[in-house]
C-alpha cells in the first residue's frame, strides 16, 4: 500500500483549467500504476485516467483531449491537467494506486479525495 494525499481542487467556471496532483509516499512509487477518479453526487465512481510505471495512459471518452495524465517517478507525484472544464465534470477526484491497475477494493490505495466544483 501506498499513502495519497490530493490537492488542487477548487470552484471555477466552465471552460476554465485546474491541475490536481498526488503526492504519495510510504511505498516505492515505482511499483505502482496510477489513476484518477470520480465521483459526483448520486453517481458512482467512475475512471477518469490511468498511467503505468511506464507511462502509458488510458482516458475515460469523456475527457479524452481535455484531460492529462502525468507522473513524476522521481518526485513522488502525479498530476491531472483538466482544461475546457464542464459543468459535467464537477464531482470529488480521487488519487489511486494499484499493483497491476485493476483498482479493485481491498488491493488499491486511495487517497482523501478534492472536490472539482463547474459552474455553468
């Protein structure tokens, strides 16, 4: 396991951009595949991107070409670049690791969670 810690939500208006970032430690960060998720009210959480060790990313359709999945290996950090924002993506974003990027329940570590706040 692996501690997460998010940062970086906030309230801004539709069209505008946020960066979240992760800071994890306790773990060799390494080991683990990273993702973000969401959660809006009455809704359950849904994958929004996921990045392995090496790099390679995965977007949820809705967010393909808005959203930007990145990690720093050395720094222990992973960012989420969310711009065009729409009101739709208003919700609570969770940091998450993952040995082999299945993020089931009892295997993955999440963290506290942001709230990403659209308005129209």
């Amino acid at each position: 396991q692996v501690q997460l810690v998010e940062s970086g939500g906030g309230l801004v208006q539709a069209g505008s951009s946020l960066r979240l970032s992760c800071a994890a430690s306790g773990r060799t960060f390494t080991s683990f595949v990273m993702g973000w998720f969401r959660q809006a009210p009455g809704k359950q959480r849904e994958l929004v991107a996921r990045i392995t060790v090496g790099g390679i990313t995965n977007y949820a359709d809705s967010v393909k070409g808005r959203f930007t999945i990145s990690r720093d290996n050395v720094k222990n950090m992973m960012y989420l670049q969310m711009n065009s924002l729409k009101p739709e993506d208003t919700a609570v974003y969770y940091c998450a690791a993952d040995r082999i990027g299945a993020f089931r329940d009892g295997f993955a570590s999440w963290g506290q969670g942001t709230q990403v706040t659209i308005s129209s």
